[in-house]
C-alpha cells in the first residue's frame, strides 16, 4: 500500500507503507548504504498525516542518502516493533543504517546535570 497527498502535480511522490514484519525486516535488512526512515503511526490520525505529507515532500530531496516508509501500529503483525522500541508517542521515527538501528536522543537538555 502507498500514501499519496494532493499536492498537485503527477510526480507526487508515494510512501509504501508496510503492514506486515516480514516487509519491515526485509526494508530494513535491504536498505544498504542509506539511512532508513521508517514513520510508525495511523494514516487516520491528523498529526501522522501532516507528517507524512512533510516526509513526502522531502522524500525526492533525501532520496540519494534515504529511504522513507510508513509503518501501520494498527497492524497485529507489526506489535512486536512496537514492543522492541517502546514505541509510545505515535507518530514516531525510528532510523536504521546499513541495518543497524541508530539512536536519537531529540528530548530537551537539562541544565545543571
């Protein structure tokens, strides 16, 4: 399955979207020499679509060092993603390079530590 926004134009760029684990173990075992985006959040929800639309936007831009898709929490099969990177605020972004998990502290500095 793909995403697509009306932005307007016939190159409107298409995000796949992976429901199942086997398709988000291949995507990440298969993305060499790139990083991996992959959005873990709800087509229905509000917020998730203004990122995806923000993801699809630059997508052409990151396309020679990166490779966005979109990941359903809904689907049963994708649970165990969930679980394995505490995965609580949804959308959440989750990066892999050479199928190595990259992570990111993005949460606020605390002065005086």
């Amino acid at each position: 399955a793909v995403v697509s926004f009306g932005l307007g134009k016939m190159s409107d760029l298409l995000l796949p979207t992976l429901s199942r684990k086997c398709d988000v173990d291949c995507i990440i075992r298969d993305t060499l020499d790139k990083v991996l985006v992959l959005r873990f959040g709800r087509s229905a929800d509000p917020l998730c679509l203004h990122f995806d639309e923000i993801l699809s936007k630059t997508s052409r831009e990151v396309s020679k060092f990166a490779t966005i898709a979109l990941v359903d929490v809904d689907s049963e099969e994708i649970q165990v993603y969930i679980k394995y990177f505490d995965i609580t605020l949804i959308p959440s972004t989750v990066f892999f390079f050479n199928a190595h998990h990259m992570k990111m502290d993005s949460g606020l500095y605390l002065e005086g530590r």
